[in-house]
C-alpha cells in the first residue's frame, strides 16, 4: 500500500529568516498608518504629511525586495513597470510588482537608481502583484484586465486590514480573479496591530509555485 508523503512543516525559525524583508517593511510603515496624504485644498494650501504615491511606491518596492530573496533560487528578474502585449503596440495599466523572464527596455536602471521602471512581454511575465495601502474593499476589473491581457497569475498585496475583515476580503479577491491575498499586518479592534508571519511565507511561496 503506497503511503503518501507529507511535506515537513517549516519551522518558525525558517520563517523568521524568510520573511526578514516584510517584517522590517511592517516596522518602517505601521508608525505611518494614520498620517494622512498630501493634497491640495480647493483655496491652494496644502494639508497632510505624506504624499499617497510615496507611501505606496515603499510598500511596492518592499514587496519587491522580499521577491527577489525568495525568487533568488530561479531565473527570474522582479520589477516595477508595464507589460507590453504580443505585438508590442500597447501597454497595460501599471503593475507594481512583476515577476518575468527578461524585458525590452528599462528605464532609468543604472547603478544607485533613482527609478528602475521595466517594460516586459507579457508572454515573459510570470506574475503580477498588485499592492494596496489600507484595503477595505476589491478592486473588480484589475485582475479581470491583466487576464485578458494575457497574465495567468495575479495576486493582491495590502499594507493593512481590519483584522476581521481579511476572511471575506481574501474571498471576494478570489472572486474577483486574483489568485490570493495577503497583508502586511492587521489592525485590531483596540487599534494594536498584529502580523501572521506563517502568511507572509505562504504569499512567497505561492508566488514562487506561479513563477516556475
């Protein structure tokens, strides 16, 4: 009688080292939740403390650092930027996180960048991650989008949630195209934060699945 062999459950200590990127991304931003965005009033004075496109390009590029270590195993580059469909006549919307083999141009990619923008053939993506700051809600049409554009995985990253809305947040995502849903931490009903640092590694490994 054949016996079915079980994957050994990583240990915590593994997932600590995994996961160190996002747990320092988690200490850089949860001091930032509450500071409001940057805007300019309808008399021109501006109120806030930090632009909103700020703030979400640290959380992409947190999101991206993590990939690369746990991507580093596989020949795939992780990237900011467009994909460009078959023909090479038109671009997606923007992806915060792609996961590909290769590009056809990159801007501003030198050494010490101060942007490094790529755009890829989208039969040379492997993955899309799509990145959110507080999420209270699903986006209906991005996954749907990437899809018909040709993309096979699209996965959901977000900053934060109420810690008891992730469960039906992570269904409608699901519903909605994407593949899963993870989140850097979780705001509980007193105002603490917590994380799941057992999610972060599943979100990575998930990933790296998609990506071979």
């Amino acid at each position: 009688m054949a016996v079915r062999k079980t994957k050994p459950k990583r240990s915590q200590f593994g997932i600590t080292l995994g996961t160190e990127p996002l747990n320092t991304l988690f200490a850089n931003l949860k001091d930032l939740r509450s500071a409001p965005p940057l805007t300019k009033r309808d008399d021109g004075k501006y109120e806030g403390d930090i632009l909103g496109f700020v703030k979400g390009l640290r959380l992409s590029a947190g999101v991206i650092y993590f990939l690369k270590q746990r991507l580093s195993g596989l020949s795939v580059d992780v990237s900011w930027g467009h994909l460009l469909d078959e023909q090479e006549r038109s671009c997606s919307p923007e992806c915060d996180v792609i996961v590909h083999n290769g590009y056809l141009l990159q801007w501003n990619g030198r050494d010490n960048p101060v942007m490094n923008f790529k755009f890829v053939k989208v039969n040379d993506a492997r993955v899309v991650v799509s990145c959110k700051s507080k999420l209270t809600s699903i986006e209906p049409d991005y996954a749907k989008t990437l899809k018909e554009f040709g993309v096979k995985k699209v996965f959901l990253f977000a900053e934060c949630c109420n810690a008891g809305s992730f469960k039906g947040l992570r269904e409608r995502a699901k519903k909605a195209g994407y593949a899963d849903l993870c989140c850097l931490y979780f705001i509980k009903p007193d105002g603490f934060v917590e994380t799941n640092k057992t999610l972060w590694a599943e979100f990575g490994d998930a990933v790296a699945k998609a990506a071979k």
